[in-house]
C-alpha cells in the first residue's frame, strides 16, 4: 500500500458548510437558540476566505517543502492502511491539543489564534474565522515529527483535514448535548466552553476531535446549564475591520516590544502568556480567575487544574 | 472547486455574499442597546471589581461611561448587537467636553472614536476632575 492519495475533503465539503450554514441561520431564527448578526458573519466569511489565499502568498510552499524533505529522512516508513490512517489521525490530534494549547498560553501562538476567538458570536460561521498568520508561528512544522517517524506528509495533511472538518460543526448553539458520545469526543456543548470568556471556563477544553485529552491533562470544564457561556475575547474588539481582526494582537506585541526597557521584557511580551505585563497591571487569565475567585468564591470560578486561556 | 484561482475566489465571494445575506434577512440589523441595565450588566461580567459610582449614559444608547471612587473609567460602547468595555486608570482617556456632546477618544487602535449625547451636560458637571485628568 504505497499509493498515498487521498481525496480533497475540504473541497468537498465547502458546498456542505454553505448549506450548513443556512440551514443554521433559518433555524436559529426559528428557535431562537442561536444568534447570527450579517457583520460579524461577513467578517467571520471574510476571515475564511483569507485563511486560504494567505498560505499562497506566504510561506506555505515553503513550509511544505520541509514537511517532504522530513519525509527523505524518516525513521520508517509507515504504509497506507486503514489502521495506520487511524493511528496517525490520533496522534495528530493529540498534537492539535498540544499545539492548540501553546496557542492559548503563548502570546506569539496566540497573536495568530485570537483571531478565531474574536467573535462574540458562537455559530458555524465563528468556525470558518480562521488566521491569517498561520505560517508566521510555523504550525505545520508541529505536524513535522509524525513525518519524521514515518506518517507519509499526504496522510498527515489528510488527517489534518478530517480534524478540521469534524471542528467545523460543533460551533454552533443549536445542538445541546450528546449524551454517551460526549465522553469521547468534543461536541458543541465542550467547544462552547472553550469558546466561553466566563472565568469559571478559561483554560478549558483545546481538543479538536477527541475530548479524552483534555480529560488526561486536567483543562476539561463540563458546560454548566447555570452558566451560560459568553463569547468573545478578554477584551473584546471594538471593530468587525477584517484588517484590524486579523493584525491587531501583531500590532500589539510590536508596540510592546518598541516600549520594552531589557530582554526580559522582550520575551515576556513574545512569548509570555497573553496578557503579561513587566509590571503586572494586566490582566492574564491567571489573575482573572484569581480575581473572580476573589470576589464569588473558589466554586464558582472552577476547579479545574487547567491555567491560562486568554486575553 | 475548480482549481482555477480566479473562479474558485470569485465563487467564495459570491458564497460569503449569500451568506451574509441570508443573515441579514433572517436576524435583521440589530445594534446594540446601551441602557444602563445592560452597561451594568455587562460591566459586572467584564471587570467584576469595578465598583461603579456614577454613570453617564448615552441618550442615543450608544455607550456609557463609568467611574469608580479611584478615578478609574469604564467605557462601554455597542458594537454590532452587543457591547464591548474599555477600563482606563485615571489619565488614560482623553475626552471633551462641547455643550452636551461629550467625545471619547483613546490610543487603542482597534477601539473607534465615541460620541455621546447627553441629555444635559451638565450632569457630567460631578465629572470634571476625571475628564481633566484624562486631557491631554
């Protein structure tokens, strides 16, 4: 089995999130269990469309071309089988949670990943607000150590797709819960919780397909029906710019290391958790859980060893 | 798609387009409301240790503006059909003062310059120590 094709899922399904979408829009409508507003959707659609124009301009031959060379160099050579496809998509979403979490926890990650989580809108098109700068924190390169154990690149970009297709529908506010599926995998109900600024559900929730990991590494936060999650970011954006969305955080870090007095600061503003300050006065989501902790009470913030999400 | 750059873009566009205004039909164009309910409310969840001491609301109920007995400032503005809050240490936020228009301004590049009507400028009167303070 050397024959390493694959077919274009995403291609494929784009036809499906259109009719997703609407479909969505109509019964939300309907229902009122979901809420839709045309300028953050054109800006959600409009950071999409982007995501997948940018890796032309940019990097993204280039970081492909390491992901093959890795491949000349492979420990082993791994074949096409239904199990192997199977192994290598849990292992790459094992790596999504890692990578995903160094996304929430790192201010270099997270300037690229903000933009994801800018919308304080939940719905299917909130799953398609994707970044821009992707290939300036070199995410792919991630995925490089299964190619270098031997996971052929096209099976690894194939499994990257499934995990990106199954992550499209579970942003949505119309499906509640999922009974015995929930143990297993992320579902509406867990990603809400990520997607959530509520202090008790920072830190919460990075799987992609498989919930297990948050379970394992202690950042799972069940959705409590008590709390009804609120979306957004810490500070949320003043402007549906898709310019601004997609650059702003850049912009922020430059303008903090231009104001930075030592290396230290340098680095804590790059790679310190999103929301570090040399002299503390903002706010990480650290301190926002200490501070709701604070004023309502250990139990009403959580108890989850998760740390910070962001800011 | 059909590979070709061009035609699979201008198809996308065309898609986003419907998209947006399939929702713009089915949810309308609402804005956010800011009543001082809702300023409160969203204040509270924001920066739940911002005890505010006075308010000055929007008569057009496109923002508010609080203080706390520090000096501090919380502004809250709509944007799309919620609300978004700003907190500044006192003298970070330039405001001025013209009869009852009171402009909100700020270095914060990704925030939008705010006007406020007030119903009577004068109330902002008990304000004048944190709007000079936050002249520059």
């Amino acid at each position: 089995m050397t024959d390493f094709s694959y077919p274009d899922i995403i291609a494929y399904a784009v036809p499906a999130f259109l009719a997703l979408i609407l479909i969505e829009i109509v019964v939300a409508r309907r229902t009122g269990r979901g809420r839709f507003e045309a300028n953050d959707s054109a800006t959600s659609l409009i950071m999409g469309f982007g995501s997948e124009i940018a890796p032309l301009i940019g990097g993204g031959a280039i970081v492909a071309a390491v992901f093959f060379a890795a491949y000349e160099f492979r420990l082993a050579t791994i074949p096409n089988l239904w199990w192997t496809v199977i192994l290598c998509f849990v292992i790459d979403d094992l790596r999504y949670y890692w990578w995903h979490r160094i996304s929430h926890e790192r201010r270099f990650f997270w300037a690229s990943h903000v933009i994801h989580h800018s919308s304080q809108h939940y719905n299917l098109t909130t799953a398609l607000r994707q970044t821009w700068t992707g290939q300036v924190t070199g995410q792919i390169l991630f995925r490089t150590p299964l190619v270098f154990v031997g996971f052929h690149p096209a099976m690894v970009f194939f499994v990257g797709a499934v995990n990106l297709l199954y992550q499209f529908w579970i942003h949505t506010e119309l499906i509640k819960r999922m009974g015995p599926f929930e143990i297993i995998f992320n579902t509406p109900s867990h990603h809400r919780v990520h997607h959530a600024t509520n202090p008790k559900y920072l830190d919460a929730n990075y799987a992609g397909t498989l919930i297990i990991w948050d379970k394992i590494f202690g950042t799972f936060v069940p959705e409590d029906d008590a709390e009804r999650p609120r979306y957004g970011i810490i500070k949320n954006l003043g402007t549906f710019n898709p310019i601004i969305v997609a650059f702003h955080e850049w912009i922020g870090i430059a303008k903090d290391l231009v104001s930075a007095r030592s290396l230290r600061e340098m680095g804590g503003y790059l790679f310190g958790p999103p929301g570090w300050s040399p002299d503390g006065s903002r706010m990480t989501s650290a301190k926002i859980k200490e501070r709701w902790v604070a004023i309502h009470g250990k139990k009403s913030a959580g108890d989850h060893k998760g740390r910070r999400k962001h800011q | 798609m059909t590979g070709n750059l061009f035609i699979d873009s201008a198809i996308s566009v065309v898609a986003i387009a419907f998209m947006v205004l399939a929702a713009r039909l089915a949810f309308g164009r609402p804005s956010g409301i800011v009543t001082l309910a809702a300023a409160q409310d969203r204040l509270a969840f924001d920066e739940p240790d911002f005890a505010a001491i006075d308010w000055l609301v929007d008569a057009d109920a496109k923002a508010a503006l609080a203080r706390n007995e520090k000096g501090e400032l919380a502004l809250l503005f709509a944007r799309g059909d919620d609300i978004v809050s700003r907190r500044f240490p006192p003298g970070a936020l330039k405001t001025g003062l013209d009869g009852n228009q009171l402009v909100v301004s700020q270095s914060d590049h990704v925030t939008p310059k705010i006007v406020m009507q007030l119903d009577d400028g004068g109330n902002a009167s008990g304000w004048t120590p944190a709007f000079q303070q936050g002249k520059r």
